[in-house]
C-alpha cells in the first residue's frame, strides 16, 4: 500500500509541474456530450457495453462465494485465481485489438460473447473445485475483457469526429455496468444462492449479445440507407 501511494504521489507532482503548456480542449457542455445516444447505433453499442459489464461484475464482484468450494478458505488460491484472471485479461484486451483489425468488431463481438455465455454458464459445476476453476476463470478473462476493444473499435467508427465523446459515453456505460452488478450480484445470492450467480451473470450478458445483434442490424441499415442516396445522387 505504501509502494502504491508513493507511486500515487510522484505521479501527482508530475502532472502538477511537467505539462506546465499543454493546451486544453474546448469545453463540451452536457447537451453535446449526451446527444450521440440519439443515434440507435450507438445507444444500442452503449447498452451492450452495460449490460455485458454488469453481467461479467456481477460475478467477479461475488467472485469468493461463487467459487468459495474450490477456494476452501484459502487466500493463496483466492490470490491466484484473481491473478489468472487479470493475466487473462490483460492477453484477452490485447489479442482483440489485433483481430478487430482484421475482421471487425461484429465478428469478434458475436465470437467472444458467445464464449463467456457458455463459460459462465457452467461455473455452478466448475467453481466446486481448483482444477475446474483454473481453466474457467481463464478463458472468463481471456474473453470477458475481449469485449471492450471491439465496442471501442465500433463507436469511433460509427462517430469518427466525436471519439473523445462516445467513449466516455462507453466508459460511463462501463462504470454504470459496474456498479449496478453489486446490488444485481446482492440480490442473486439472497434469491438464487451465491452458486448460481452464474447463471445471472450469463443471462445479463446474453441481452448483452441480443443488443450488439441489434446495433448490428441497426448501424447494416443506415449503411444500406446511405448507399442508396448516395447511388441515387450519382
């Protein structure tokens, strides 16, 4: 803790006294920051953005009673799953970015959540010990934090001149995802059991699939729209 408030404090002292001349951005009000939701597109990609984080947290934020069969008591093993986690995650971010490139956000999107689905589906059976609760909260990681590039990719895409807005927008989603799956994961262990906030979990980030099928079909429409008039105009 001492190493991180030092940490902290220098990084403070820097940006106090080093970035003396860097020039500002213009303000935007609150109306210029909200007004991308009007547009479908983007509002269905911020849904997804909340929904799939409020799906994913409402485990992770539970994470020592959903899989407290495998961890036992055991603060190494606790320790260890949530460094496999954030290892995953870290490999997960990065490999996405590389394949969005290549592909696209739809592809990645459709591929990975379908993946965290099904992975979460099982965690009532994989959380009973070590061994299974390795490899899941691995390929959790991996493909959980595989979401976020690929919705980043797609809001700059779809609001090219507006980027700085539409992913603070997609990070406010994030936060709001975040903190709503506390009370969600809260009331899932009074309802259906700590063991089978899975199955919470999962179901949030299936609306989370249905609404990046929605964007989807949305932002292939006003493409087709606009290829219209534009060949109309030609």
């Amino acid at each position: 803790m001492a190493f991180v408030s030092s940490i902290g404090a220098l990084a403070f002292l820097g940006v106090l006294f080093l970035p003396s001349n860097i020039p500002m951005p213009p303000v935007v009000g609150l109306a210029k920051r909200l007004a991308p939701l009007a547009d479908a597109r983007i509002f269905l990609t911020l849904a997804t953005t909340l929904l799939a984080m409020s799906g994913i947290f409402t485990v992770y934020t539970y994470l020592s009673v959903v899989f407290d069969r495998a961890i036992d008591g055991n603060p190494l093993i606790m320790g260890a799953l949530l460094v496999i986690y954030g290892a995953s995650g870290t490999f997960g971010n990065l490999m996405a970015g590389r394949i969005v490139d290549r592909v696209g956000p739809w592809k990645v999107l459709t591929a990975v959540m379908i993946i965290v689905i099904g992975d979460m589906m099982l965690f009532s059976w994989t959380g009973t010990m070590v061994a299974t609760a390795i490899p899941a909260i691995a390929i959790w990681g991996v493909f959980s934090w595989s979401i976020q590039g690929p919705h980043q990719s797609r809001l700059v895409s779809l609001a090219p001149t507006a980027a700085p807005v539409v992913l603070g927008l997609n990070s406010s989603a994030t936060y709001l995802g975040v903190t709503a799956a506390g009370v969600i994961g809260a009331a899932g262990i009074q309802t259906v059991g700590a063991h089978n906030l899975g199955f919470v979990g999962m179901g949030l980030v299936f609306l989370a699939f249905l609404m990046c099928q929605l964007a989807t079909w949305r932002i292939s429409a006003v493409s087709r729209a606009e290829g219209a008039v534009a060949a109309a105009r030609a």
